[in-house]
C-alpha cells in the first residue's frame, strides 16, 4: 500500500485519535518534526518523536480528528 506524504496531508498542528489515550502533534523541538503523546487521567505521561512516516501508518489505522 502507498502511503501519501506527510507534506501532501491537509495542514495540521494536531491529531486526535479516537477512542485512543494518544494525541500527535507537529513541533519544531523534536528531529522527526513530530511527537506522539500518551495521556492518562487528562495529563501527558509519556512523549517521544515519531516519524512522518509512522505517522502515516497511524492515521490509515486508526480513526482521528486533524485539528
């Protein structure tokens, strides 16, 4: 399956996943351009960078919203 490129996705700062304890967002401070992030009880507990690529693979699997 060929993915489209994270550039050829409508503009987005962030993604919510639904059903999913887990928002993406676009930042300048991580390599990748991107980070991912676990949330419990409404407070972030876990962050780390996540490809453009990977990304991709997430929003084809599971169902989002692109803020």
């Amino acid at each position: 399956m060929n993915l489209p490129e994270v550039d050829q996705l409508p503009s987005f700062k962030s993604v919510a996943f639904h059903g999913q304890a887990v928002t993406a967002e676009r930042t300048p401070s991580s390599h990748t351009g991107f980070c991912v992030t676990g949330w419990e009880q409404g407070l972030p507990v876990a962050r780390r960078p996540i490809t453009g690529s990977a990304l991709l693979e997430l929003l084809q699997r599971y169902p989002h919203t692109l803020y």
